[in-house]
C-alpha cells in the first residue's frame, strides 16, 4: 500500500507539471535576420516615460473642478500628437506589460515563478537594438533588459528596493528620485566629454520607469486623494523632462516622446487579471514623427523603432501603427513592409524548426500560408511599392502579418493534442487503477461473487512491452524532450496494471447487476448532480451557496433529525451561515477593519464559553492546558491590538511600526506548534488549532473573511457530532462524549473496515468543504482576488515571493481547519483516505488551466495538509512534568 500511495503521489506531480509543458511553453524562436527600414528615420532619440499602473479613464477624465489632472498631457493630446488606449494582455503585472511595450512580444508566463524579475529565456528588445539606452527607475524592471542586451550599451540607475514601501509616507518620491536622477544626469554631461558625445549620437533611448502611481493605488486605491496626486506630480515631471530636452538639443525637432503605461488596476487596488480597468491603459506620444492631434489604437514596439531606425526586435508580434506617423507614404510603406518580414521571419523559422524534429509523413504545415503564398504576397508588396501604390502595401502586409501570427500560434502549439491525449489516458487510467483496488481490497461490492483464479497469461505483459518500445523508438527518431518520454510512457504500465484487474471489473460489473435499476439511476442521478455543482462552483460562487444549503436540509430527509435534533438545527444553521459568503464581494474589494475586530470579538467570546464549560470538567482540563488557552487568547488580542494599529499607522502614512511587524511574525511562527501543548482530547486540540490560526488569519485579514474560518469552524464540530450519529446509526460504533475522545496515531490501514455507500457522501462533503475554504471567499485563480492589504501586517515593502507565501498561507488555513476535523477518528480510523485522492480527475478536460492547476495542487497537498493534520491533532508536547494518561 506505501507503493501505491508513493506512485499515486509521483503520478500526481507529472500530471500537475504536464499543464506547462502543454501550455505554458515559450512561444520566442531565434535565428532570424533583423530586420528594418531602409529609409532615414524622423527622430534621433526617443524618450519612454511609463507611469506603471496608471488607469487610462483617469488619466483622460476631468476631475471634480471640470479640470485635468495632467494638464501638460491633456495639452498635448489637444494640440501636438497622437493619443489612444494601449491594450494590454494578462497576466497585467508590470514584468509581462514591459516586455510587451519594450520587446513587442507577451512574454512567456513561466517567468513568474522567479517573480516576474528574471528572464526565463532571452529575448530581444527595443533597448537592445538601440546605439545606446539609459533608464532610470524601479529594481524590478529596469536589470531584465540590460541582462538581455548584447554588449553594455543598456545603462541602468534603479533606487534600493526597500523603497518600494506601500507603507511609506510619500510614495510620490520614487517618481521624484526618477526625475531628479535625470535632470543630475544631463547637467554630468555637459562636463563630460565622453558621455555628452554619446547622448549626441542618433538611435538612442531614455527610459524613465515611473513606480508611484502604482505604490499608491496598491495602498490607497485608484479613488484616493494620494494616487490622483500623484498623477498630478507625475504630469509635472514629464512637463519639466521635455522642456529640458528641448533645451539641452536646442529643439532641433528630432526627439520622439512617448507617453504610457504597462497596466492599469482595479477599483479595489489590484491587478493581474482581465478587467478592463487593468488593461486599458494612454497612450500619449508627440514630436517627432508623429501625427497631429488624433485618437488611434497602437502597438508601441514597432511605433519606437520605427521612429528612430533601429532595427524592430526579432521576437517582437507587434503591428506598426502607421496612422501615429507624420512621415512620407513611402517610409510608411517600407515600414509596414520591413514589419511584416519580420514577423514572417519567426514564423519561417518555427516551421523549420517543428519540421525538422517530425517525421516527414507526420508533418502536417500551416495550409493558409505556403511557401508560395509568401512569395507572392512579398512579390505583389514590392511591386505595389514600385508603382506608388503604398495603402495597398500597407493592407498586404498587414494581411501577411496576421497569417504569419496564426501560423506562429499552429505550431507553437503543434504538439498540444498529442501531449493532451497521453495525459488525459494516463489520468484515466490511473483513476481506474485507484478505483478498482480500492474495490478490491476494501470493498464488499464483489464480496460473494465467484472467483476463478486463472493462470497468468505472457500474452499481456509483452503487449505492453512492446507498446513501450514502440512508444519510446518513435519519440526517439523525432528527438522528443525527455518530458515527453514521461508523459508518452506513463500510461503504458498504468493501463497494465489495469487489465491485470479485468477480472475484478468483470465481478463488479456483475455485483451492481444485481441491484435494483431504480436505486442505480437514483445513486447515479445524486452522484452526477453533486460533480456538476462541484464543477460550476469553480467558475460561480453562489453554487458553492446551493450546495451548502442542500447541505442543510439533509438531516431532516434522514433519520437524523428524529435522534439528534439539537444537532440537525446547528448543522442547519451553520450551513445555512456558511452559505452567505460565497454571495458576499470577493475578498479586498471592500476592506473593513471593524469586521476583522469584530470577528476577533466573537472568538473572544467563544473562548470565554468554552474555557469556562472546560474548567468545569475537572477530570479533563488541567492548569497547564488552561494557561495554553490563555496564552492563545492573549494572542487573539495582540493580533487585534495589531491589525488596528497598522492601519492606523499607515493611514498616518508612518509606515509598518516594528513591534508590530515583530508581533506578527511570532504569531505566525508559534501557531503551528502551540496546539501541539493542548490536551489530544478530540475538543480540546480542534479548539487550540482554532484559535492559533484564527490569530494568523486575522492578521491577514481586511474585511468579512475573518468571519470565514470561524464559521467554518463551527460546521466542522458540528459535522464530526453529526458523523458519530450516523456511525452510531448504522452499528458501527457507540457514542461517546468528544471531550473523552483522543486523537491517536494510527496509519495500520488492515484494521479499517469495509467501506460502504455513505462513506461516498463523507468523501463528497470532504471534498465540498475543500472547495469551499478555497472559494468561499474569493476566487483564487484569479489573480487580482489578492489584496496586498491583506499582509501589511507583516510587511510593506515590495516582495512577490515573501507576500505570495503569506497570502497562500491565508487561503489554506481554512484548508487546515477541515483537514483537522477529518483527522477526528471518527473519520479517519472509519474510512479511507484514498476515496477522495483522485477527486480531481474530471476537471482536466473543458476547464480552465487555472482550475486545472487548483485542483492538481488540492490533490497533492491533501497529502502534505493530511500529514500536517495529523501533527497538529495527535502530537503533544509538555510545557513542564512527566506526561499524564487521559485515556477513558
């Protein structure tokens, strides 16, 4: 059985990293020409200003007064260039929106598990292709492109990143030390011969990365006082910025300035994912080149190259918008020629590239363009171009473009549907090899039906030899990565192991013949009907409401309701509380402190309750275990003391107070090993697990879903009460108070029993309740269902990974709390683990890969949260003393 558990859990991680090979690929190629116009271009230099997290409704709206908050912009939108909205894709994060600005590509997502602040591949970029850039603003961004850049022609000048304080009392002064490191910069220059004549030479890039807009919404949201006024300071240092370029080149007309942003944010002060209050972000650009006052949409990249000549980057899909040109036809036509080259070059180069590692009669090319469409759209263009007929050449080529981004798309994706099956097979299989031990070794289902031991058969097992020879020598010849090998062989022993057991399918399917069809539809019916409500609560909230609600007139269509009324009502009414969350707002959306106080009030209470009805049982509550509980009410208070003093702190704008910061993190370390000081009494431990996590998860806490785990809390208490009914309805145990009931460790699995219907209903409740810690509050596999507020407590300056970590812990607490009430044993030592281990299988096909990576890791970390549970319910450390028996 440890085999089976180990090669289920190895199982488990191909299938989860699977998604990133079939999806999660880099889309880049390398080895094409550059590619650029052959005609003079209008600018010598160009100067990127990007106001990171900047909405383009507030930008473009007037305020109260009827007045702009940026009159420098609006009037340059009036009177000298072009404007729009630039539209930016997910994930909205400020590494993937600058790549898209700067390199004209959307990056490759795997850069996120290095923090969007590394290049997971190397890519060309703006920056890269010009005689010399010099950028200034956050650590974050501005290294990724002097990393990639060949030679050291990309200069840097980035602050410490410790400013990067959403806590801090002006975030304003981040774009400040921008603009004044600039203004410092050009006047070194004039006493520096070498430097002034590099900032001379044409092809040269200035790029000012404006951080404070972004700092203040993410700490006061986009409605604030301080992230409109700082819309206000960053219009003035742009103003100031082109008035000193003007001079220092004696406004000679050939500088290009461009006005933008990498993302917007929510109302609520988030983004990351699709709303278009994250991807509608201005575009403002003027001088040189550029058009007079008109409103268009743009692809920036090829917009910068072209203007000042440099070749556009090689990875780069963008479209030149050649509507923002005040240029000739001809440079017009030339450009969008040379733009669609370029991106014809990637897509020649991939095609080569899949068909060189494919067999010849297994090749299949894109249809829509041929080699010889290629050649007579390029012919045709260059002819056009010859006679003057220049709109023309700029609808050919940007027909070309596209087919050449659909062909990109083909084969970057060419071996989706044969990685997709491989997996899908495998999952199967092994989802049938699960099921069919389980009914084997721990089922009466075939229980009576007539065994004929056959003897074994070489017939198989050389079957599938040969399958896995003939799998392995076809990925050879095509040289495979090795992960294909995996994930091509994988389901060649799984399905053995499957056929091995034909004789067990055929005494089940025998056994469920014998029961009655009415019943078989009935239990079918129930079954599909709960696996859909599952399923749609991934995409809709309120189903995990119906659900619940179901939940809570179930006892009463049972026997249930006739021997435990007492417990049937509280199941009822904490099922029925349970099920306003998921109708209530995503979580940060409207933060509320006086919630989070309340809820540390009502545990509070609730400790009050329980410690004085404890103390009254003198046979099971000792000093020690009450100065334990004392302790984490203490707790409960300090991190209310806490949670109100941050936010009181930072409304000042005086930044995370230390001793809070100090409090918070000694909560968070001592709450997974206090509980282990209370007494293992099934009552007393779930209690201390209760309120060590509740001190954590307030202080991660904004709003309502501090209320979340406690409410959840209760439905478990009343679940394991409501379970040992029902295990005493049916015979298999007698009923015994929880207060003289220990957790033990026990993982002897021959001594569980058979396995029955309801233990199907105790898994599907398991699994429902799973679902609900993750979604009853918000959606996790959206991005900007994160609320940065949420970990102020315990830090304020910038750290993706540290914060992401601390969020994570949030959303699994939940997790932990009704993982600790399956350890009861009622639960654990009557069923087995096994049944819901696999739950996840049907949501692999038709579902989101977000979803798909959700229930992947549920699966897995049910087994680390399962170990975790365990520790947390059935260890016990002394503060002092020799260890006492409590055993009845």
């Amino acid at each position: 059985m440890l085999l089976f558990f180990t090669l289920g859990l190895l199982i488990h991680f191909v299938f989860f990293a699977s998604i990133f090979d079939i999806y999660f690929t880099s889309p880049l190629v390398h080895g094409m020409t550059p590619q650029f116009t052959p005609l003079p271009p209008p600018a010598r230099r160009l100067v990127l200003f990007v106001a990171d997290g900047l909405r383009a409704d507030t930008l473009y709206e007037l305020d109260e007064n009827g007045t702009s908050r940026a009159p420098f912009i609006r009037n340059i939108i009036m009177h000298e260039g072009s404007w729009g909205i630039s539209h930016t894709r997910v994930p909205t994060e400020s590494r993937p929106g600058h790549v898209a600005l700067i390199a004209g590509f959307y990056e490759d997502v795997s850069a996120v598990a290095k923090g969007w602040k590394e290049n997971p591949v190397e890519f060309d970029s703006l920056f890269n292709e010009s005689k010399y850039t010099w950028s200034w603003g956050s650590p974050d961004i501005l290294p990724m492109f002097a990393k990639g850049a060949s030679g050291d022609h990309v200069y840097t000048y980035s602050y410490d990143a410790k400013r990067e304080d959403f806590g801090a009392q002006d975030a304003t002064k981040l774009d400040t030390w921008v603009f004044d490191n600039v203004k410092d910069f050009f006047r070194h220059a004039r006493n520096n011969q070498s430097l002034f004549s590099k900032i001379n030479e044409e092809k040269i890039v200035f790029f000012l990365h404006l951080l404070g807009i972004d700092t203040n919404g993410h700490a006061h949201r986009p409605s604030s006082r301080d992230y409109k006024d700082n819309i206000k300071k960053v219009d003035d240092g742009v103003k100031e910025i082109v008035s000193m370029f003007n001079h220092f080149y004696g406004n000679d007309g050939k500088t290009t300035f461009i006005f933008t942003s990498d993302h917007g944010m929510t109302d609520w002060g988030s983004h990351g994912a699709g709303h278009p209050s994250e991807t509608l972000t201005p575009l403002v650009t003027w001088g040189a080149g550029i058009n007079y006052p008109q409103r268009v949409s743009a692809d920036i990249a090829p917009l910068m190259t072209s203007l000042i000549g440099v070749p556009f980057p090689l990875n780069s899909v963008g479209i030149l918008p050649v509507d923002y040109l005040n240029n000739t036809d001809l440079f017009k036509a030339e450009s969008m020629f040379t733009n669609a080259v370029q991106i014809l070059e990637q897509f020649k180069v991939k095609m080569t590239q899949k068909k060189e590692v494919t067999l010849p009669f297994l090749f299949t090319p894109f249809k829509l363009l041929s080699d010889s469409k290629q050649f007579n759209i390029l012919r045709k263009a260059r002819s056009y171009i010859k006679h003057r007929k220049f709109d023309e050449v700029v609808s050919l080529c940007k027909e070309l473009i596209h087919l050449a981004l659909k062909g990109l798309s083909y084969y970057h994706t060419y071996d989706r549907f044969f990685l997709g099956i491989n997996v899908v097979i495998g999952f199967v299989g092994w989802i049938s090899y699960a099921s069919l031990l389980i009914i084997k070794s721990h089922s009466n289902l075939i229980k009576g039906v007539s065994k004929e031991v056959k003897k074994p058969s070489h017939l198989l097992p050389c079957s599938f030899v040969a399958i896995g020879i003939l799998v392995a020598f076809f990925l050879l010849i095509q040289a495979c990565p090795w992960t294909y090998y995996v994930y091509g062989l994988l389901p060649v022993p799984i399905w053995y192991a499957v056929l091995r057991e034909f004789q067990v399918v055929q005494d089940l399917v025998t056994s469920l013949l014998t029961y009655p069809l009415s019943h078989f539809v009935g239990y079918l019916l129930v079954f599909t009907l709960g696996i859909e409500v599952l399923v749609l609560s991934f995409f809709y909230r309120y189903m995990l409401t119906a659900g619940l609600t179901a939940f809570a007139v179930w006892p009463f269509l049972t026997r249930l309701w006739t021997r435990a009324k007492v417990t049937s009502l509280s199941w009822a009414f904490f099922s029925v509380l349970l099920a306003v969350f998921p109708l209530m707002p995503v979580v940060g959306r409207k933060p509320d402190i006086s919630l989070v106080m309340g809820a540390g009030l009502l545990v509070l209470l609730l400790s009050l309750c329980v410690v004085t009805s404890l103390m009254k049982r003198k046979d099971s509550f000792r000093k020690e275990e009450l100065l334990v509980h004392l302790l984490q009410v203490l707790s409960t208070v300090l991190s209310m003391y806490v949670v109100y003093s941050t936010q009181s702190s930072l409304l000042r704008k005086q930044g995370l107070p230390l001793m809070n910061q100090v409090i918070s993190w000694a909560t968070l370390a001592s709450s997974l090993f206090v509980p282990l000081l209370s007494s293992p009494a099934v009552f007393q431990r779930l209690f201390s697990i209760l309120l060590s996590l509740m001190s954590t998860y307030l202080l991660l806490s904004t709003g309502y879903e501090a209320v979340f785990p406690l409410v959840l809390s209760c439905l478990m208490f009343v679940w394991i009460n409501i379970e040992q009914e029902t295990l005493q309805q049916s015979g298999v145990c007698c009923k015994q108070k929880l207060t003289s009931i220990q957790f033990s460790y026990n993982t002897d699995i021959t001594q569980f029993r058979q396995l029955y219907l309801d233990d199907i209903r105790r898994a599907f409740f398991l699994v429902f309740f799973l679902v609900t810690a993750f979604f009853g509050t918000g959606n996790i596999a959206s991005i900007n269902s994160f609320d940065l507020a949420s970990v102020y407590c315990f830090l304020t300056v910038f750290s993706p990974f540290m914060m992401g970590a601390l969020m994570m812990w949030k959303i699994l607490i939940p997790f932990v709390l009704v993982m600790c009430a399956f350890e009861a044993p009622f639960f654990f030592l009557q069923h087995f683990f096994f049944l819901v281990k696999d739950y996840g299988s049907w949501l692999d096909i038709g579902t989101s890969i977000s979803h798909y990576v959700i229930v992947m890791s549920m699966t897995i970390f049910l087994v680390f949260l399962n170990g975790l549970a365990q520790l947390l319910t059935t260890k016990k450390l002394r503060l002092c003393g020799k260890p006492k028996s409590h055993f009845m």
